[in-house]
C-alpha cells in the first residue's frame, strides 16, 4: 500500500492536469496521485484559495495548512495567470501531453477562459475532460453557485432527514460531500480512460455534488418516488425499535447498536446484559411486542447500559456477534489501531504538520500506492514543468527535420 519501491505504480505514466479549486474535483486528481499519476496543479498567482481554509472563521484553527496536506500531497505546482495569453498557450502545450484535465471552473469561467471540452479536445483527441459541477451541466441552475452544504446536504434532503422532529435542520459538516463526489468524478475519469484503451479515443465526463447527495439518499429519495411518506425523524427515546438506535455508556460515551435478525439476536443480547428474566417479559417476548413497549425497553436499557463502560460493553457485543459501534470523536483518531492496520490512516513525515494523512477510501490489489510528494508550495515547480515543455517541443521540431 504505501511506496515501498520497486513495481511501477498502476497509473505511472500518466498526467493529470488539476485546474480547479476547493474540495471536490482535486480529490479526484489526488486520488489519482496516489495510484502514480502525474499531477499538475494549477495554481493563480495568488494560490489556490483551499491553501487559506485552515484560517477560515468557523473551522478548526490550526497552524498547519491540513486541507492542503489532504488535497495537494503528489501534487507538483505550477502558476498560471490563465487570463494572460502566454500563460494560457502554457496550459495548452501541457494540454496537448496530458490524459486528464480535471475542473469545477462555472461554465461562464470555462468559456472566458477557453477551458471547454470543444476548445481542449482539439488540442488533444486523447484528452479525458472531467467537469464538477454543483448542479449539473445543463438545465436551469446549470452554474449556479453551490458548496457541497447547498448542492449536497441541503438539496439531496439529507440536512432535513438528519435531525430530531422539531429540531433546526442540522448543519453540514465541512467536506461532507465534496470527498464521495470526488470518488465519483475518479470513478467517471477510470471509465473514460478504459474507453479510451478500446477506441482510442478521448472523451467527456462529470459528476455534480448534487447528483452524488442525492445518491447518497438514494434510499429514501427513493422510497419518496415510490409514494412513500417519509417520516420525521424521532427524538431518541421515541424510536420505533429499541434494539437499533443510541445509547450512552458509563464513561459517557455513545454507542450504536444495530439488530436486523432480532429473533435470532434477542437471546443472545439479553444473555449479553446479564437480564435474562426480559425474555420472558410479555412485553417483550416477541418482535411485535417489543416494537409496541420500544419506549418501556429504551429506559431499561438505558438504565443497564449505563452500569459499565464502552470498553466492557464493546468486548461483550462482539462476543455476542452483534452489531455495533462507538460514536467515534474525532480527537481519539490517533488510536485507532483498524484504521492504521489498512493504512486508512496513510503515515507520513511528521515535519509535514501531522503523523497521518487520510488514505484514498479503496485498495487494488497488486497495485502500489504511495505517498511520492509533500503538498507544494505555489508554483513550486513551475520551472522544471516549464523545462518539460520546452524540452518536448525541441524534440518534437527535431523529429520533424529532414533526415
């Protein structure tokens, strides 16, 4: 999994030109960075602005630029002022080598800049185009302005399902949706690039934080089209099933429990809290008894959960073969031992301003992934890209000389 030398990465060879910003679309290009692309940020003379979210009111303060650390690592920097026209032949003399241009550009950018699919494909018929947008490439909110808190929380009904009946829709967490979509814009790019091993030919792809929220609900989204009232979500106590929902340790921290074979899971639970008498509690005895007393059940097992701590009650579940898990707070991250063991948590140089970066979300088999370069600095590399170009193109005039 990580860079241990040796074998080829599974994308070497390959070059991705990430011309976009914030959250979504350069997850997908740092996602290919990791299999070994070759991954060419372009920056504006000022930087790209995800370099200043780390200082943003509202989000954790850090000194360290940790949004950069998680989108730019395998990145190498070059700036461009796309509005300058030498800059802009720049782009296209790299256009003309690379595989994949990935931006999330609004479609009047696009056409001011001359970025659209039409004006790079006939640089390069090869080329992967890949678009993000908020809302979808046509229709009438095509451009219009949307994070992932608009197109992806609040529009794929996600906000409003995501919180007790009578409670303000619940807040989006920062980057909620822009990491799933931006496995789905790589998930679009391997699709084209296998495409392009059958024809030859290059192509156009997308994904929009607005489709991907909305797949995300897809369950309940679903349900809605079907027909289906979707129900306000209840207060905790109030659950219809007392063996799937929340419950709070001694040492005050929640866990949730999940029972889906409640007839086969009922025996063992009851053994698991040391109650036994409640299997044969009338209230209790069956699944249609235990959904019309769910409140009765909840206060007793609130009651006996409370009694010990998150790690006895842990070990007891997973002896019991019941599903669970613990509220995880993100502070404790440092010690979770499954994530390090499958290299979800990804180790890195601690100079970098942590011991950990998070891993891409999947694994191929046989395929090496690596951590090759730290973020850069902008256009830290803008020269020896620049020497590339120019190399190419001397090349290119030799092989075109008389012989």
């Amino acid at each position: 999994m990580t860079d241990t030398g040796g074998e080829a990465q599974l994308l070497e060879g390959l070059r991705v030109l990430d011309c976009a910003s914030y959250l979504a679309a350069p997850c997908a290009a740092a996602v290919l960075g990791d299999f070994g692309a070759d991954v060419i940020k372009i920056e504006p003379p000022r930087g790209d602005p995800v370099r200043g979210l780390h200082g943003t009111a509202g989000l954790p303060e850090s000194e360290v630029h940790y949004a950069w650390l998680l989108l730019s690592r395998n990145k190498r920097s070059l700036m461009l002022d796309l509005n300058d026209p030498k800059d802009h032949e720049t782009l296209c003399a790299l256009v003309e080598t690379a595989d994949v241009f990935i931006t999330n550009y609004p479609p009047r950018v696009v056409e001011k800049l001359r970025l659209a699919y039409e004006d790079l494909s006939r640089l390069n018929d090869r080329l992967i185009y890949a678009w993000l947008t908020g809302y979808g490439e046509t229709g009438p909110e095509c451009g219009k302005p949307g994070f992932d808190g608009q197109a992806y929380w609040a529009r794929s009904g996600l906000m409003d399902l995501i919180r007790e009946t009578g409670s303000a829709p619940m807040g989006a967490v920062p980057g909620f949706g822009d990491q799933p979509t931006g496995i789905a814009l790589t998930a679009a790019i391997l699709m084209a690039l296998y495409r392009r091993e059958r024809t030859g030919k290059g192509g156009r792809v997308g994904a929009s934080l607005h489709a991907c929220g909305l797949w995300a609900n897809a369950f309940l989204a679903q349900a809605a089209l079907a027909g289906a009232e979707i129900p306000k979500r209840p207060r905790r106590e109030d659950r219809g099933s007392a063996l799937a929902g929340l419950y709070k340790a001694r040492c005050g921290r929640w866990f949730s429990v999940t029972m889906l074979h409640e007839e086969d899971e009922w025996p063992r639970f009851v053994r698991l809290i040391e109650r036994p008498e409640l299997e044969r509690d009338p209230r209790f005895a069956d699944k249609p008894s235990r959904r019309t007393n769910a409140r009765e059940l909840i206060a007793i097992l609130d009651d006996i959960f409370a009694t010990r701590d998150w790690a006895e009650w842990s070990l007891r579940f997973r002896e019991a073969r019941i599903p669970h898990g613990a509220v995880e707070r993100l502070p404790d991250l440092l010690g979770d031992e499954q994530a390090k063991a499958n290299e979800v948590l990804w180790p890195i140089d601690p100079d970098l301003g942590a011991p950990y970066t998070i891993n891409s979300p999947f694994w191929v088999h046989g395929a090496r992934k690596a951590f090759r370069l730290p973020p850069p600095q902008v256009g830290e590399h803008s020269a020896e890209i620049r020497a590339e170009i120019s190399a190419r193109r001397r090349a290119k005039a030799e092989a075109a000389k008389p012989r």
